[in-house]
C-alpha cells in the first residue's frame, strides 16, 4: 500500500514491513495496512463497552474533570462530539445546559443516544458530513480524532461549522509518549481500529491549514474501570467481539 501522511499530505510513504510509518517532519506514526472499511459496524459497541453504565460514568466524570481544569464551561453554549460511543457524555452535556449534537458512524450508538435523551435531530451520521442546525461553540474528540479517515477534510468542515471564537477540545494517543517508546508493539493504543497515532505537531498542522489556531496542551489524566482495561485487552489480543449486552442491564444495541 501507498498513500501521504495524513499531517503533511505532501510527503508520501509506501507500505514497509515494520507495519508503521513515522512522518519525517512531525514524527506522526501510519499503520501501513488499514483497518477494514466495515469495522464500525454494530458490534464496535459491544467490543469496546459503549453501553456500559459503568464505563460510561467513568467518561463523564473524566471529562468533568478536564472542562474543569481547562475553565471551559458549557452552558448555554452549542458543543458537538465527534465519536461519542456510548453517549453518557453527551447526555452529560446537554443536563449542564449544553445544546449537545454528537457525529458518530455507527447505528447502534446513534440510537443509544436516543435513549439517554439526545433528540435524533441532534445526532448526526459522519456520512457525508453534515450540516448542522447551529454553529458549534466547543468540539469534542475523545480518543476519536485518530479514526478519522480524512483528517483535513474533517478539520476543513469543523472550521465551516464553527461559531466565531469556537474552540476544539482533543484527547489522543501521543505517538511521542514515553509508555510508547517504552512498550513498543505492546502500547496499549496498539488497537487494529487505530490507523494513525499523532504527535502534537502533526494535530496542530492539520487543523492549522483549516483555520485554527493552537492555545494549549494538558495531560489528560483518565479515570477508568476494570471493565475497560479488560476490553483494551482484548482488543490488543485480537479476541472475539465481546457478545451483545442484553436490555436487561440498561444497553441497547
């Protein structure tokens, strides 16, 4: 396979068998086979524990803490969720005051949301993108930028969906990390659903040329659950999808 690192477009690389790619300007990292177009199909959900009470909490209250420590405040403003898996942030967002729409590729979660309470004309497909009822105040991309299959077509549509003064809110794998570097192939963001992990430089020059501008970097500390280490794991060992929660324990799938 061949194609141009999704930061710098200009350069081109050419598949090898290290099975990742570093991009010479900015060190972002390309898996040189990609993931298969139907990959988020209906069992993502239950692979990663989407509809999971318990994960779900855990994300709403990670993100509490980071919209606290950044000073963002979300009422009464117009935030959109790029990826929201299970929704609980969404829901989340909207019970501070926030109009919350949510862009996600697969059915199940987009009719998840529903049940949690997002109106359906809130809650949009990635495909095609499109164009939403108000401009957007606040993006948020938790741990969803990096499956983004074109970056700066996406960070171009964002920029024409912005309110003025809009900013973006992005949590991802650092390809520059020490526990990268560390553990090699056995990175916990080593996922078969992960085809790019970028450096801070790269996600700056994507969504420079779109028109934004950088402000910050923090360290996104998470809280998480036995539940969701284990379904990492699983992911790294290639194992058969988890099977489908059943109603019984709140999912819907």
């Amino acid at each position: 396979m061949s194609g141009a690192f999704p930061c710098h477009p200009e350069i081109a690389w050419t598949s090898s068998h290290s099975g990742w790619l570093s991009c010479p300007e900015c060190g972002t990292r390309v898996r040189s086979e990609q993931s298969p177009a139907d990959h988020y199909n209906n069992d993502y959900p239950a692979a990663r524990g989407h509809h999971d009470p318990a994960v779900g909490r855990c994300k709403v209250r990670t993100l509490e803490r980071w919209l606290e420590e950044l000073r963002i405040r979300v009422a009464g403003r117009v935030v959109c969720e790029i990826g929201f898996g299970g929704a609980a942030c969404l829901a989340a967002l909207q019970a501070r005051g926030a109009t919350a729409f949510g862009l996600e590729p697969v059915a199940a979660n987009r009719q998840h949301a529903q049940t949690l309470g997002i109106p359906s004309v809130n809650i949009f497909d990635v495909d095609p993108l499109p164009a939403l009822p108000r401009k957007v105040d606040l993006w948020l991309m938790q741990d969803s930028f990096e499956h983004v299959p074109n970056p700066n077509e996406f960070a171009r549509w964002m920029a024409s969906e912005s309110a003025p003064g809009a900013r973006a809110l992005l949590v991802a794998p650092d390809a520059e990390s020490v526990s990268r570097k560390l553990m090699g192939p056995f990175w916990l963001h080593q996922v078969p659903d992960h085809y790019v992990h970028y450096t801070s430089a790269g996600i700056i020059a994507i969504f420079s040329r779109a028109g934004f501008h950088f402000a910050r970097t923090f360290r996104p500390v998470k809280l998480i659950s036995l539940a969701m280490i284990w379904n990492h794991l699983r992911l790294l060992a290639h194992a058969p999808r988890a099977a489908r929660a059943s109603a019984r324990n709140g999912a819907s799938v």
